[in-house]
C-alpha cells in the first residue's frame, strides 16, 4: 500500500513510541489524503493516530520475535545517525 512505512518488528531495539506513532500518522496520511490537518481535520486525524498506533504497539508486542531483521532502517533511526 505505502512503500514509506517501514516493517518495526525485529528492530533491536525494539520499535520506539516515537516510530509507532510515525508509522500511524503515515498510514492514516495515506488512506485519508490529508497531508496538514484543519480545524476540520485536525480531532478525527489524531483520534484515528492514537487508534492505529495504539494498535501498532499491541500487535507487535504479541508476535513472535522475526528470525530476521528488517531490511530497511526506519526513517526516525535514519536521521538520527546522520
């Protein structure tokens, strides 16, 4: 669907509140089309970020750890190395 979000399972250490929540904003940026939030947008866009990482972190803390790690560095890590 969006090749921007980045797999946070398998990363040691492990995936940050901070990358869940981007990986959230990300994905609710991509299926509603809304880029800058309005007055109109802003309440129903942070609700659904606060449901999908909400989400994010339950599903990741109950699967079984990956054999391997993922390929790509999650752009939060990515900047913080530069």
């Amino acid at each position: 669907m969006c090749r921007n979000i980045t797999t946070l399972r398998g990363l040691e250490p492990s995936a940050t509140d901070e990358e869940i929540e981007a990986g959230a904003r990300q994905y609710v940026r991509k299926i509603t089309g809304v880029q800058k939030t309005s007055a109109a947008t802003e309440e129903a866009f942070e609700k659904a970020v606060a449901i999908i990482a909400a989400a994010s972190r339950e599903v990741l803390a109950e699967l079984p750890p990956r054999k391997v790690p993922p390929k790509t560095v999650p752009p939060l890590r990515r900047l913080a190395t530069r």
